[in-house]
C-alpha cells in the first residue's frame, strides 16, 4: 500500500547523499547512530582533517537496503522525529512531514509564532558583519549573492611590485557570475563609480592616486586582468578566474591614507541573474520567488529539478511579491530578497533564510515544491463538523512561553551601507495591556534590506501572534489532499464559528488514512499595512555616522609671534612661537606638526611633532619672512592637510619700548633726568635730545644732547629752557616708536643773557654744500642730501614712477649716506668770550623710496604691508634720518677748530664761530629736510670792579678790556665826600666811562671813590 511513499523518500535521501555529500560542498555533522545506519547501508562516515567533521562519501548499496531504512522509522514517527532531515544534518529545523506535504518552510507561523526566537549571536549577526570582511585565507568557502549586498571575499592572489610600492590584490567575491560591481567600500569609505575612471584609477576623495580598482563580474567567457598581467611575471593570460566574479585592486604605499595597513575592501554587488519563473527570462532579479527558485533547482542550492516544482504557485508568489505597497514618501514592492548564502550553510536553514524574506511558506505537497507568500488569501474550502472523523481540541491562548506582545529584531539596511541595524521595534500597548507585562520576541531578517519592509514583517509576526487559538483537528479521508500552509473555514454549530479562517501548521496521515491537522486562527488584516499609522522613521543607535579614521579635520590657520630670548649666558636671540588651530570637530586628535623655513628657501624644516598645538623655534634671524605649515594627526597616525602661514619676523628689529615714566628735576643750572628701566633685553643706549619749542618739539628738530648706556635710567644735563626728548636705542639701532618728551619752562637761568639769534637764510644760492642739496617747494627752500645719481640716470622714465617720489630718480636707496651745508656767515662775538650756543632748527624728513600707498619693502618690513609694520603705519622715517648741528671756533677768524657736534653744554670760548649743519640717512632711503635753522647766543654775566679809585683834576675815566657786549650797570660808593659834593657819569660806552666831581659851588674836586659794573 504504502510502496510509493517508500520509492518517494528513497529517492529523496538518495538525491542528497549522492548530491551532496560525495562533492565535499556539503559537510554535515553525522552522529553515532547515523554513521551505523550508513555503514549498514553501504556507505561510511570519515572523519576529515583537521576539522573533526564526518562527512558521508559513498551511497554505496543503499538503494536496495534504504526501504527498510527509511519506512521503520518514518511511519513510526511520521514528521515529528525529522524524516530524511536526520540523514542529512541531524537536527534541521522542524520540519513537517506527512503522507502528502513531505517539508515545510514557513515564516510567520513556524519560524516565528509560538516560543520567542532567542537571539543567536553566532549566526545572522555574525554572518551579516563578517560578509563584508576581507578574507586573508588560502580557503574560504563559496557563496551566492542574492539582489543586492555589500560583501567582502578572499584574497586568492597579493602581490608588491614596483620596489614594494605598489601591492596588488585579486579578491574573489563569489562563485558565480553577477549583474554589476557598484561602489567599493576601503573600511566604511565609499568610492563611488564617479570615483573612478576608465581605467580604474580613483581620481577624488581619500584614495585618490592611491587605489585602482578593476572589477570582473564573473562570466564564463571573461579573460585575464591586463592590469596585473602586464606588470606581475605570475599572473599570467591563463589566470582568468571564469564563473568568479573579482576585484583586482592595486594600493599605493601612503602611510598616511592607508595607516592600519590593507583596509577592509568591500562592494556593492548586484547578485546572480536567475530565472523570471513567468517569463523564463534570465536576468537579475531580487524577488523572493525567483531567488527561491533558483535556489531549490541549483547545483549550488538544493539541485532539485523543474519536474520537482510547482510552477504556479510561484508565478503566483512572484506576483504577490511585487504588489506595491503605499509607504511615506512613495511605494514599495510588497517583498525583496536581498542577501548572501555561504554553500556550507545546511539547505534547510538556507530556505528558511529565503523564506523570512517574503513572510512565506514552502511546501513539498505530491513531488513538488509549492511556495506561498505572507499575503492574505480566501479559504481553499470550508470544513463544518460533519467533516470530522473524531474529536476536536482546541486551545484559546498560546503558554506564556509561547506569547509576546513586542518584536524587535535585525536587518542589513542598504541605506546605511548595509550595517547590520535593529529594526524599529513594533510592538502593542493593547497586547501589553491584556499580558499584564511586555514580552520580547526577537527576529532575524537576514534577506531584508529595507527598512520600512523590515517594520512590515515584523508587523505581520505580531499581528500574527495574537491569533491565539489553536485547533487540532481530525478530518476523514477526503481530506487526504489538504497541505500545509493551506487556508480553510471552519463553520461549528459547537463552537460557535461561521467561516472562521485557519491556516494549517502540522498535517500527518494516519494509517486509516484519517487527516490529523494542527491549524492556527487566521486573519486577513495580519497582512494590511498603513503607513500613516503604523509605519515609524529608523532611528537608533547604529544609524549614527561615526568619524572615518582616514579622514583629518586640517586646522583652519597658524597663528605666530616672536619674541626675545636671553640665556643665562647674556646671549639674546629670537624665539619664533606658532600655535596651530585646534579644529573642533575632529574628535581624535593625536599629533601637531609643523615645519618652517626662511620664504628664500626651498626645503623645509621640521619643529617636531607634539601632543600640545604650540611650537617655539630658536635662533630665528631677525627681519626675515618665514614660511610655517603644520597638521594634524590623528590618533590612528592619519595626517590631515598642510595649512600654511606666513610670519616676518620682528623680533630683533622690533622697535624697543618707549621711554616711559621720563621725570626732569632742576638743581641750579643742571637738571637730572631720570626713567624706568625698559624691559627690552636688546637694548644698547637711551639717546637724549633738546629743543627750544616747548609745544611742537619733534625729533628730527631736536638737537643731540647725549646718548647714555642701556644700564643707565637717569642722566645730568645742563639746565635749559625748552623740551627734553629721549628714545631708547636697540642693538640694530631701532629707536623707540614714539619720543617721551618732558618740558622745561625756565623764565631764565641764572648768570646768562641773551644776546643775539645768529639765523642763516636758505635759499638755492646760500651755504656751502657738500652732498646736499637746496630744493624749493613754493616759497619754501630745503637742504636735503643728494641722491646718488643724476636725476635723468634712471632706467625708466620718472613719469612712469608709481613706487617712489618724483625726485628719487626712479633708483631705490638713491639717497646719500650723509652731506653737510656750511652756513653762509660766520658769527663773530666781536671780541673773545665764553658763550652759550643754543641751536633752533625747522625740520622733516621723508623716505624717497616710500610712498604710502605703494609700499614695497624696507629693512623693518620685508612684507611691504603699511599695515604690518613695525612702529609707525606709514614708517619711521625719522628713526633714519639725523641732522645735527656742528661748530667750528677761531679767536683769529684765521685758524679754526674742526667742526664738532655741540657738545653737552654748548658752552663755548671765542671770538667766532662758524656752523655746519650734518646731515645722514642711515638707510641710504631717509632724508632729512631742514627748512630753518639759527643759533641764539647767550653770554654769561660779567662783573668789573674797582677800589681807592682817586681822580685827578677832578674826573677819572674807567676802561672795561674787553668792552661790554650789550649796555651794563653801574655802582659808584664815593669816599670823604663834603657837603654839596657831586659825581656826574660822563662817555659811558661798552668800552668803559668817565666819573667827574664837583663841589657845592660846581668847581672840579678830587675825590676817591669805589665802582663796580655788571652786564654781559
């Protein structure tokens, strides 16, 4: 009777073992009693080396003897102990067996409903993030990409060439062809398609220069690499790996875009073209129906033949499959199929994996695979209680074990890269309400890549969940054609249904050919979706976007100053201080570095690396333009862009301070001036000048009085009325920005007298001119230094001049390093004499090489910027410009000192005197202009005196040698006067003057007398 159900589970135990296990594609794990009914059977477990697996190799005689192999158990045990599932694996996954549905596979009501799924870390999760992994082993098993996916694969070939700078790799994704190679993933950096060029080359982003990527799709025809063929001596024309689709990559040695070595390569890989099962075309294809398909018929899958399939039931699941499903933002195929199978996977968990993909069911029903899809349906027939052939059970709600009110679970999401990601988790508060506590059941979705299909299966496993009731039912024979995963009515006047739907789980024959079902309550809305109310955007942890090790935040700038430095040797030289910017969004800083070089250099010079962004440089050389660059590394030795500065260094040549705190106090004819001492540590002097204006004093109008050493803070001058001005001096003769002037009003300082302004008139025809020159603007006329050359000895043409004055001659640094102009007259005291010499000059000065708007360089700023340098925007000039004011003396007008600065005092002893005005340019640039100049003299007091002076015949005449230079007083004290006696002063000249007596009747008398006379 039951001679055919033998012959069917004969031949198929017979067409896994010889299918499978001979090939060693498929390693299942054999027990004790297994590997005894085998050997009985003809055939053999071995142990294979090293792995400790058996795998069966020979059927052997099994045909003739697997009747009694296969019927004694079998129909002892019906589906319940596993069928020829315990030849195959020993412990497939609850299988369903019976006398007509031999096999089942089904989603929502067996993989998923009744006990919570725990979650199994070492399968789905690992399988997900390992797919994607570069594999660096000699063997590594085959796979089969299904729609599409991220994977990784197995270097089959690594190579260096080209002195080791360049490694090739040759990575095998699968053992089949695919429909196309999209981006390629270097760890989780995307090189999209645009990245690449015709010849592979990346040519933007991170890898650019640094990678080429040839992808092979894997057909039967494809030839070899020429890339690696042309430049490897190994892999020659015959390596052409047909039926592998591959990439060959070829990496550049750059420690900083590949810090950790060989990055993690992947793809975005559309999968097998298979079989359309309507329109029999083959192409690429991820619907569920075509995929399982596919996989049931293919040598790499199940290997059974078309004969074995129900044609229509997966038209009809292909179908269903690409209904469009409304979601927020547009429409959806109700189910895709998108992942990997590794071939040492068992078949069975492979299929089931398949079938999580579409919510579905797949049957082996009368030699044939029949597949349904989570979709509702009508009812295949409707029972009613006549058509039972013995007692009902029914059950009303699941065991607690067996019941949840949440899902939660994982999917690979292709909108983030296909990372691995838990679904947003749907769950009930009604269910919860009714549970009285909430109750996790956790899936996996390893073919599902999208979210919003993710949440739609979840939804049907819990909507699914909450048809609790369970019957088990026994049916009469006529029944014998019902099938698992079948819909049917159940009308009972007992228990009260009207065409309620259930949906069978379990079926078994039983030997009076009497139909024992267990069958779930059913409901079409398990399957209704709306996004509106039920459909929640993804947003968990996983979809965070972590930093990339390859890519470095560069600094925005490079701040820089300097400064000087003095050892304990007294040894002073320039400090070069540059921070780098900290960029605030990179979060794994590691380094700074920075390198430096003079702008007139071509190589340059490392400062070092360092945990903190601020670097000092010694021993920098004054007045230059340094070029600075510097970056960041992060922690993982990745450097990010150079950034780049420019700093002039002004360390040395930086003007000293001003002379602050300047404080005069009088002490009879000398002053003390007295100042803080500056904190430059390059100081050399303090330079202290004077002049007469005591409201507009200027220095370049100002006379050199003394120049006292760095050390000191106070000097002694000579008490003069006017403005005392004082600027510090470094040891590059830079003068302090501004003068600290301090004013002097003395009325007049005791035992001197003015006596007259000695004032030279300037025109082109006055003085003596020596390397200067006398310039009219106007009305007015300047001495100024000579230029070096002739005004028309210039290349250019002067109108055609826009960096330097009118007069430079178009020739930079034209002027004259110093001339002298000769007063016209010389000054006579008209007699021998001590003087006081007060010199009043009317000055500027101005820089011929130096228009404001126009600035090119100068020896304080080589950036050429107003607005960078060092003391003044528009320059000090007056820092190199001097004019100083020299005397000659004679008491002959013959033979004359030299000329010489005035001296400290201006005191003087001669007749005459001749003046020289000196003038210098310390830049050969500066020139000073001198548009009036004089000279007061002052004469100190003299007093002439005489006793006992007697005349004779009644007058005496008093001789002053040498005379007065201005009129004088007299004071006569008389001797042995009488009454009515008189003295009268006659011939009073500068010379001297004449006393005469007279007595009461104004006769001439002889008196003696006592005189004394003061003037100048």
């Amino acid at each position: 009777m039951f001679k055919w159900f033998e012959n069917l589970k004969i031949k198929i135990v017979k067409r896994i073992l010889e299918k499978y296990a001979p090939k060693g594609e498929f390693l299942a794990y054999i027990n004790k009693k297994e590997a005894e009914i085998l050997k009985k059977l003809g055939g053999a477990g071995l142990e294979i080396k090293p792995t400790g697996i058996k795998s069966y190799f020979s059927i052997g005689s099994f045909f003739s003897s697997a009747v009694e192999f296969v019927t004694k158990p079998l129909l002892k045990t019906v589906a319940k102990k596993g069928g020829w599932k315990g030849l195959l694996s020993g412990g497939l996954k609850q299988f369903a067996f019976s006398f007509i549905a031999s096999a089942v596979f089904s989603f929502a009501y067996k993989k998923l409903a009744g006990k919570p799924k725990q979650p199994d870390f070492n399968s789905f999760t690992n399988e997900a993030v390992a797919r994607k992994s570069l594999i660096r082993s000699p063997v590594a098993v085959r796979s089969i990409i299904y729609g599409e996916v991220r994977k990784g694969g197995a270097i089959v070939h690594a190579e260096t060439l080209n002195d080791n700078k360049d490694l090739y790799l040759v990575i095998a994704l699968c053992g089949h062809e695919v429909n196309s190679i999209g981006s390629v993933f270097f760890n989780d950096t995307e090189i999209t398609t645009g990245q690449i060029d015709g010849s592979g080359n990346v040519t933007s982003g991170t890898f650019s220069g640094k990678a080429q990527i040839i992808k092979h799709l894997g057909s039967s025809t494809q030839t070899v690499d020429t890339v690696l063929d042309s430049a490897s001596s190994v892999w020659t024309s015959n390596h052409r790996l047909r039926g592998i689709a591959y990439l060959t990559v070829k990496l550049t040695f750059d420690s900083d875009v590949f810090p950790n070595g060989i990055p993690n390569i992947s793809a975005v890989i559309q999968g097998r073209k298979i079989l359309n099962v309507t329109t029999s075309a083959t192409a690429y294809s991820n619907n569920p129906a075509n995929v399982i398909y596919n996989y049931l018929t293919s040598s790499d899958g199940l290997g059974a033949s078309t004969s074995e399939i129900d044609l229509a039931s997966f038209q009809q699941a292909r179908s269903d499959c690409e209904d469009s499903i409304t979601i927020t933002g547009g429409t959806q195929n109700r189910y895709t199929c998108n992942g990997v199978i590794e071939l040492n996977k068992k078949p069975v968990e492979a299929i089931e994996d398949l079938v999580s993909s579409c919510a579905g069911t797949l049957t082996y029903q009368q030699g044939k695979f029949k597949l349904k899809v989570g979709k509702a349906t009508t009812s295949t027939r409707i029972l009613t209680d006549t058509d039972l052939a013995g007692e009902l059970k029914i059950v009303t709600r699941p065991k607690r074990s067996q019941l949840y009110n949440k899902v939660k679970g994982t999917f690979v999401d292709a909108n983030t890269n296909f990372s691995i990601k838990e679904f947003n988790t749907q769950e009930s508060s009604t269910f919860q309400t009714s549970d009285g506590e909430t109750i996790v059941n956790e899936i996996e979705l390893p073919f599902t890549t999208d979210p919003v299909e993710a949440q739609r299966l979840a939804l049907i496993v819990l909507k699914q969940s909450r048809q609790m009731m369970t019957l088990e039912l026994l049916l009469k024979p006529e029944h014998l054609d019902f099938g698992v995963g079948d819909v049917f009515g159940f009308t009972s006047t007992k228990l009260g249904f009207t065409n309620k739907k259930f949906f069978i789980l379990a079926y078994t024959l039983n030997a009076d050919l009497s139909v024992s079902i267990v069958a779930q309550e059913y409901a079409d809305s398990v399957y209704d979706f709306n996004a509106v109310a039920e459909q929640v955007t993804l947003d968990t942890a996983s979809a965070i976007s972590l930093p990339s090790a390859t890519t470095v935040v560069a600094p925005s700038s490079i701040t820089a100053s300097d400064t000087l430095n003095a050892s304990s040797d007294g040894i002073v030289d320039v400090v070069l201080t540059a921070t780098i910017q900290i960029p605030t969004t990179e979060a794994f800083i590691g380094q700074f570095e920075l390198e430096y070089k003079k702008s007139t250099d071509s190589v340059y010079v490392s400062a070092g690396r360092s945990s903190t962004n601020t670097f000092q440089i010694s021993g920098v050389e004054d007045g230059a333009l340094y070029d600075l660059r510097g970056r960041v590394i992060n922690t993982a030795g990745v450097k990010s862009s150079l950034v780049s500065a420019q700093h002039l260094v002004i360390g040395g040549t930086e003007p000293p301070s001003n002379c602050e705190d300047l404080a005069v106090s009088i002490s009879g004819k000398s002053l003390t001036l007295s100042w803080l001492k500056p904190p430059d540590l390059d100081l050399k002097e303090t330079e202290i000048r004077h002049s007469t204006d005591l409201n507009n004093a200027t220095w370049i109008g100002s006379q050199t009085l003394t120049k006292v050493s760095r050390t000191s803070t106070s000097v002694s001058l000579p008490a003069k009325k006017g403005s005392y001005l004082v600027k510090h001096i470094d040891k590059l003769n830079n003068f302090s920005i501004q003068a600290t002037i301090v004013s002097t009003n003395i009325t007049k300082i005791t035992g001197l007298n003015f006596h007259a302004t000695f004032l030279e008139t300037i025109s082109g025809n006055t003085g003596v001119k020596q390397d200067v020159a006398v310039v009219q603007d106007g009305a007015d006329h300047y001495i100024v230094l000579a230029t070096k050359t002739d005004f028309d000895d210039g290349l250019n043409n002067f109108e055609t001049n826009t960096t330097q004055f009118f007069d430079s001659g178009g020739v930079l640094t034209n002027t004259k390093a110093l001339g002298f102009y000769n007063f016209t007259n010389v000054f006579d005291l008209s007699q021998s004499g001590q003087v006081k010499l007060e010199p009043k000059l009317l000055s500027t000065a101005e820089d011929r090489d130096r228009i404001f708007d126009a600035v090119t360089t100068s020896s304080n700023n080589q950036n050429g910027h107003f607005d960078t340098e060092p003391s003044h925007f528009d320059g000090d000039v007056s820092s190199f410009a001097d004019i100083i004011l020299q005397v000659a003396t004679s008491n002959d007008n013959n033979t004359y000192s030299g000329f010489s600065d005035f001296n400290t005092t201006g005191e003087y002893s001669a007749r005459y005197y001749k003046f020289r005005l000196k003038l210098r340019s310390n830049n050969s640039s500066a020139n000073p202009k001198v548009s009036g100049m004089s000279v007061d003299v002052d004469v100190p007091d003299r007093i002439e005196q005489g006793a006992d002076q007697v005349t004779s015949s009644g007058s005496k005449t008093i001789t002053f040698s040498p005379p007065y230079l201005q009129e004088y007083a007299i004071g006569i004290s008389s001797q042995n006067l009488q009454n009515g006696d008189r003295h009268t002063i006659t011939s009073k000249t500068l010379g001297g003057f004449t006393i005469n007596y007279f007595n009461s009747s104004g006769s001439a008398i002889d008196r003696s007398f006592d005189f004394i006379s003061k003037g100048f």
